[in-house]
C-alpha cells in the first residue's frame, strides 16, 4: 500500500511512464508554423471565405456579407440573407 501511494504521488502508473502522441518530434518553428496555419484557416472559414463558383443562394450569411464588403454595398450589416443576394445581383 505505501508503494501504491509514492507512486499515486509521483504519478507514476504501473507501466512506467508513456509518452503521449505520434512520437514523432516536431521542432518549435514546425509547431509556430502549424499554429499560425490553423489560425489563418479558422478565421478565414469564421468570416466565411467567398468561392467564385458557388451561387449565391448556397452561401452563408458571412459569406455573403464578405461578398458585399468588397463590393462596398451599403446597409449591408442590416440586410438579412435574401437582401444581401439581391443586393449582390444589382451590384454585378
């Protein structure tokens, strides 16, 4: 029981100790860089990317609003999703 405890204290488990992971090693440039991408691409996915080829009724409201900022449409932050894609047809 007292070898149970030191090792419950030590957090030591029966097995010795596991590393967690791949075991794959990656070096502090490797992981800023990965964090750095995976930030990019969630904010880009949040504010809703626009795709040329996707019609305007499939997108999302964000991705309708991003559409409408670049074409400087005014109102736009009021206007619900059907506005927004009629706004976007007059502005083309």
């Amino acid at each position: 029981a007292e070898a149970r405890a030191w090792a419950t204290v030590n957090k030591q488990s029966g097995g010795g100790e596991r590393k967690g992971g791949s075991g794959q090693q990656k070096s502090a440039t490797a992981k800023a860089a990965a964090r750095k991408s995976s930030a990019r691409r969630a904010v880009a996915s949040k504010h809703g990317v626009p795709r040329p080829d996707q019609p305007l009724e499939s997108m999302t409201k964000a991705e309708l609003l991003n559409r409408a900022r670049t074409r400087h449409i005014a109102g736009r932050s009021s206007m619900r999703k059907q506005q927004l894609i009629d706004a976007l047809r007059k502005a083309t």
